[in-house]
C-alpha cells in the first residue's frame, strides 16, 4: 500500500473568514475599490482593502503584523488570488491608505451601501443617525489637515486624548450607509445639520423622492436649526426630546394628570428572571418649539433608570431634612399661649405644602406648676399652661408617586402623522421604531475596538480616514451577515443552534464564528478538501446564510 507524501500536504484553519470574503463578493468589494482609485502599485487596492478586512474580522490584528498574519493563511482563497504575504509590507498599506483618502472615503463607502442596498434589498425607509468619539495615542500636530485630530468631548471618557468623531447613518436597523470620519471636536448638532442638509439628494440616489422615510436620532438633534431644515426640505424625522426643554416637562405632567396612557407591553426580543424586560405605555400629544407645533409622544418604562430613583431617593430625604430643620428652628421651646401655637402650626403646615411630606400637627398642652409641694388631700394645681406642637412627618405618597411615574417618563417628538398613505404611526410603532436606535450604539462598540485604534500610530490624519474606511466596510459586512441570520429565522420560522446547545430567535455574527472554529482545509497542490465534513450546526448556518459550502474549498 503505498503511503501519502505528507510533506504536500497544507493546513489551512479558514474558521468562518471564506463566508465573509463570499459576502465581500457579493457586494462587488474588490471590483468597486478598483473602479474609483486610481493607482500604479503591483498590488491593487481592492485587493489591499479585502485583505484588511479579512484581518479585521479574523481577531483584530494589528495592521502592522498584516505581512505576518498572512504568512499561515491561504490567500487564494481567502483573497480570490494568489498574493505574497510580503506584498502586505508598510510601505505598501501606507500607500493604499493614502490612495484610498485621495480618491474619497466617503465616496467608496456609499458606492458600497448603494451595492448592497441592491443586492440584499434592504429596507431603507427608515434611517438612523449617531456619532461617536474614538481616542487615539500621539500627539497629531496637523491643524492645516483634512481631518482635525484634537481634544473634543470625548463619549469615551477619556478628555486626557486626542479623537476623532465618526458619524453614521444607519438603515435597516443597523447596517451603516453613510459614515465618515469627523474633527475630534465636531459637535453632534452640527453634523445631524450637515446630514440633513444632504439627505434628500442623498437619498434621491437611491430612488427615493422626500418624505419617503424617517430620520432618527437622539436628542442632540433637536435644535431649531436642525428642526427648520427638517420642515424645509420635507425630511420626516423622530428623535428625543431633551429634558432641558421646558416643553418636555410640561406634557410629561400632562400625560401623569391626565393618566390616560395607552399600554404597549414590553418591546424586547429577550429577557431573563435577573434582567425582566422593560412594560411600556404611552400618551399622544402636542409640543410647541419657536411658534411650530410637533407631535409629541410620552412614554413611560416600568423599569425606571436606577440613577434616576436614586436621585428621586435622595429628594425625598432631602425633603424631610429640610421640613426637620423647619420645625426645629420653630419649635425649638413651648409657646406661652395657644394663638402663638396655632400661628406656628399654621406656618409649618404651609411649609409642608410645598414638600413631598405630609405633617400631622398637634398642640398639647404642658401644665407648670409651682415649687410648693402640695398638702396632704390638696388638688395640685398649675400655675400657667404652655404649648407645645407634636409634628408627625409622613410620605406624601401622591406626590411621590407621581415624581417616580415622572422619572420613569421621556418625551418623543416627530413631524411625523398618525396616519399615512403608507401605514399607521402609533405612538406604539414610534417607539418600536425609536427603540432601533440601540443597534447603532453596539456598532460604535465595533469600531472602537482598541487592539485595531490605540495600537496603531497613525502619523497622518489622511491614514487615520481610511482606517476608518476599513472598519467601516468591516462593520457592513458583519451586519449584512447577521440581518440574513435573523431574517431566514423570522421568514422561515426555524431556529438555529446559539449558547449552551439552546435554539435561539436572534442569531448574531459573533454566535456564528464561534460554531465554526478550527475549519481546516487540506491542501495537495491546487486541491483542497476539508480535513472533516461540517457538522449539522455549521450546515444550517451555512444555509441561513445562503453560503454555499464549496466556498470554503474553491477560490
């Protein structure tokens, strides 16, 4: 029997990298990078950028070790083509960053959404904005530069380091079509006025004509600068009332007055016995801001935001310290006749009027006697009667009841109708809609991964740009994965294998690289095969995302 040869044989550990370089393809990464920049090198940009991006989602290496982590790896496969690691030197990735600013990062990265947009239909009616900070090691002394590297406030609590913004636009709940690298100190207000001022044309690329979505974002947004370019270019828009606005309390203590709420019930995907999910309810009205009138919509959270019932606790108690005070300060001996003690009971109980205590007065009547001692038989009798209050101190449980139902209260505000030529605009809908707003939140927690930022001296903001760029594409690749995890769960109603050998309804990326770790691809010159077949686990996966298995085998 004749033995293999086994010094021909390669190992290559894929894990999940060949289903992201297949979604890669589909939205024609390579070939679009290719079209819009315009080099000389040997190695193509394309090419340079996927390369990256299969680093990125591989375990965030460090871009100056990508020469050394594609030594083990199988870069036909991988990359669509054969590829020296030593072609991912230094020189070569600074001069693919550099190319990659010169020809328009946001340019790139919305040729790219408009690829997928197309390709995996998504839903772009409604869209969602944000910004955060990322803070960045060095000194970044480049004022006249594109980018301003600076001090700002930074969302990271770091204000010791130097950041940058990046701003999103979101759609379908939280695949980026718009993002962009902003000035450290570059004010959320004034980039959702930027955004907005951009949109309709923006937006026209896409076949959309104005009014045709929604706008979301958090309450920075509202300013009436923002508000009047919203009403001028017929942008229909949801954000958050901020609780400064004298326009927020006033309806939020119409809506407990009134206490007409309209129930929602809870609104998350999943809950625990340690974690029970959040009951809405809600109550429609109107806002006015500088003479225009919006809809406003106030929602009450049974689970009230701790900090908020620790400050209402500390009200409380600050409440009867003071009412303490006030009656030590008047009573602090007997009166010497009973009107002076009814002018003082009436005095405290005005002071109570205006706390969150009720307070119970009583006058008690304290005899004084003389020092003679009485004879035998002899009645005492007291010489004068003195005054004293006896205040008792209780919870005003109405009016402490309605200051927690006021905390566990925030205000929605939109231009949006109840009801369109489209669909039924709840109060309920809003929030559900509003709610899609925390997927851009765990995006930002994707871009700001240390290991890829802080480990990486970029000297030249222009770098800094198409680093984000890169994460950027990244980030949309990831989520592409994971919308069409979810949507083959809700559209064909099977679940698919998530923690502890349980069946989940809410698949995420992460949860699938985990189920295919250690994938390893036997190489014999140009043929490869999979050292085993995969599992049930990775099949149905596999199907879920409508990959073909061949991918992991075939360039």
């Amino acid at each position: 029997m004749e033995i293999p040869n086994t010094e021909k044989w390669r190992f290559t550990d894929v894990r999940f990298l060949p289903i992201f370089k297949e979604y890669a393809k589909r939205i024609n990464l390579v070939e679009t990078i290719n079209a819009m920049v315009d080099t000389q090198m040997e190695l193509s940009i394309g090419d340079t950028v996927l390369a990256m991006i299969i680093d990125t989602l591989s375990g965030r290496t460090p871009l100056y070790r990508l020469e050394e982590s594609f030594k083990g790896m199988d870069t036909e496969l991988l990359l669509g083509k054969t590829i020296a690691p030593g072609q991912f030197n230094d020189t070569n990735l600074g001069r693919a960053m550099d190319q990659l600013f010169h020809a328009g990062t946001h340019k790139i990265f919305s040729q790219l959404s408009q690829n997928a947009i197309g390709c995996f239909k998504l839903d772009t009616r409604y869209h969602h904005f944000d910004t955060t900070s990322v803070s960045v090691f060095g000194d970044y002394d480049h004022p006249d530069q594109p980018l301003n590297i600076t001090y700002g406030y930074s969302k990271a609590k770091r204000p010791d380091l130097k950041q940058f913004m990046v701003s999103m636009l979101c759609v379908d709940r939280n695949i980026p079509i718009i993002g962009k690298t902003q000035d450290g100190n570059a004010s959320d207000k004034t980039l959702n006025n930027e955004l907005l001022s951009n949109i309709s044309a923006h937006m026209a690329e896409y076949g959309f004509s104005p009014g045709a979505s929604i706008y979301v974002a958090d309450s920075a947004f509202v300013i009436t600068d923002n508000l009047t370019v919203a009403d001028k270019n017929g942008i229909r828009f949801l954000s958050r009332l901020p609780a400064n606005f004298s326009e927020c309390k006033r309806v939020i203590s119409e809506a407990v007055l009134a206490d007409d709420w309209q129930d929602i019930g809870v609104l998350a995907e999943s809950q625990s016995e340690k974690r029970p999910a959040a009951i809405y309810r809600h109550f429609d009205t109107t806002v006015t801001i500088e003479d225009t009138c919006y809809r406003a919509i106030v929602v009450h959270s049974n689970a009230n935001d701790k900090r908020r019932q620790k400050r209402i606790d500390r009200i409380i108690k600050n409440s009867k310290d003071e009412l303490e005070k006030t009656i030590k300060n008047m009573v602090s001996q007997p009166f010497k006749c009973r009107p002076d003690a009814e002018i003082a009971a009436e005095k405290l109980a005005k002071a109570a009027e205006t706390s969150l205590h009720k307070m119970r007065v009583d006058i008690a009547e304290i005899p004084k006697y003389g020092k003679r001692r009485p004879k035998t038989g002899e009645v005492r009798k007291p010489q004068r009667i003195e005054y004293d209050l006896k205040v008792t101190i209780e919870d005003d449980s109405e009016k402490i009841e309605k200051l927690r139902l006021d905390a566990g209260c925030f205000v929605l505000i939109t231009n949006v109708p109840i009801q369109d030529k489209d669909q039924n605009w709840s109060g309920a809908e809003l929030l559900r809609l509003y709610k899609e707003q925390d997927g851009i939140e765990k995006n930002f927690g994707f871009l700001k991964d240390p290991a890829i930022v802080n480990a990486i001296f970029l000297k030249k903001p222009q770098r800094v740009e198409a680093l984000g760029l890169v994460l950027l594409i990244s980030l949309l690749l990831w989520r592409l994965v994971e919308r069409n995890l979810k949507l083959y769960v809700k559209n064909t109603g099977n679940l698919l294998p998530g923690w502890k050998k349980q069946l989940t309804r809410t698949p995420t990326s992460f949860m699938m690289t985990t189920k295919f770790l250690n994938i390893l691809i036997i190489t014999v010159g140009k043929q490869r095969k999979l050292a085993k077949p995969f599992n049930k686990t990775q099949l149905q996966y596999l199907e879920a995302l409508e990959v073909n298995p061949k991918c992991f085998v075939s360039p």
